[in-house]
C-alpha cells in the first residue's frame, strides 16, 4: 500500500471523545465533535522511530483509532450521519499516537492562544501500518491499548465512543471537503500520561478479541540534545 504520509493532506483529530479522558483533563464534555488538525509533517511511519521529545518539553501519549479517506466518485462534502453508506468512504484504519507537548498546550489555552505548536512537533504523530477494512469487521467494537516500559497505560474499546464515526465525518465535512489520503484520529480514551526520554512504547488493537498485526507499533522515546532546535519558554 502506499505511504500514509506522502498521500495525506490533513491530518483531523477528533478531541475529547471518551468521556474518562474528560475527566481526567478536567475538561469540559463538548456538545458536538470538537476537532483540530495536526501536519503531516509530524507523522513519524512505522519503523522511522524514535520519537523526539523536544527541550523542556511535558510529552504525553494518547492511542487512537485512525481512519484513511479513500478515493470517491464525488466530493466528500455535507455528508449526513444517517447515510447508511457513509462509512464507504473509508478506504483502511490504522492506529496512531497523538502526541502532545501538554505544558505547552496548558499554557497557550491559560493564555487563549492557539495550540498548534503543542500537536504540530515532528515525530509527534507515530501511525501503525495500514490495517484493510476486512481486518476490523466493526471500528465501534474494537480494544486499543498502549503501554510504556510494558505497563499498560491506555486500554477500552472504542464503543466508549461519545461521538461515532458516521457523526464524526458528517461534522467534519461540514466544514471541509474529506479527500483521498486524509487521516482521522477518533479520540483517545482515558490513562494519558507523560513519557520521556529511555522510555519504550507499545500500542496495538484487538478486533473481535484477535490481534490484529498491522496495528503493533514499539517506539523508543529519546530526549532531543544539542543547541539549536526548539526548548519551551513562556510565551
């Protein structure tokens, strides 16, 4: 299959939606589905580890499920969540982690300034290989987890889902056309935590209660070095 990455034109993060992962931020349950985008740039594919945390950085992890746009006889535009054949458009899944510079992102919503910063960092979108629709026989029944140094921090079933998927794509074609190669990131369930440099992680997800293979990603987490590059001050 061709990469993810070069293929991508955006990358849609659907945010706060599993109603845990709420809590656990402190944040506030949103009413319709929230989502911000990350670069593609950012997209670190299988086996291109590791992932850099930059200087004065607080990195935290979140596992999600992930959604490949396919090709499409017409533009993927104002679609309705009732159209039995939504879900068409989804040419594979894939699972993701969606890193986040969490201090960074703290301070600049303290602040009311734009996050872009905290969820744009290169190597701060690591993606699985790509998994075919017939692998996963429903997305709002299957197990993601993630662990780190072999301790499971991050497993539930996407059926936790405050928004699903048909909705999701609806909101989000509202606003902007879905084309071939986009990534949508479905939210992150509860047990978000930091990790750092040393640090090992694994991710993976169960379909039916089988091991679906194309999804097992282990990255090592290195601690960016030297004088140049980015370091976190206040703004």
């Amino acid at each position: 299959m061709a990469s993810l990455k070069a293929n991508a034109r955006k990358v849609i993060c659907i945010g706060r939606n599993y109603a845990d992962h709420i809590t656990e931020l402190n944040s506030a349950r949103p009413s319709q589905p929230f989502f911000f985008l990350k670069p593609t740039s950012s997209i670190l594919p299988p086996g291109k580890g590791p992932i850099i945390r930059p200087r004065g950085v607080d990195l935290h992890y979140e596992v999600e499920l992930g959604l490949v746009i396919g090709q499409t006889s017409h533009p993927l535009k104002n679609l309705s969540a009732n159209d039995s054949k939504i879900l068409d458009c989804i040419r594979s899944y894939f699972l993701s982690i969606d890193l986040t510079a969490r201090n960074v992102q703290n301070e600049a919503k303290k602040k009311g300034l734009p996050w872009s910063i905290a969820k744009g960092f290169d190597t701060f979108l690591p993606i699985s290989q790509e998994i075919p629709r017939d692998r996963i026989a429903d997305p709002h029944d299957v197990e993601i987890w993630l662990s780190v140094n072999d301790e499971v921090k991050q497993k539930d079933n996407s059926n936790l889902m405050l928004f699903n998927i048909p909705r999701i794509l609806s909101d989000i074609s509202k606003v902007m056309t879905l084309e071939e190669g986009d990534l949508v990131l479905t939210g992150t369930p509860k047990g978000v935590g930091p990790i750092k440099g040393g640090d090992v992680v694994k991710c993976g997800l169960l379909s039916d209660g089988r091991e679906v293979v194309e999804a097992n990603m282990l990255l090592d987490v290195v601690d960016a070095d030297g004088d140049d590059g980015y370091i976190f001050k206040e703004t």
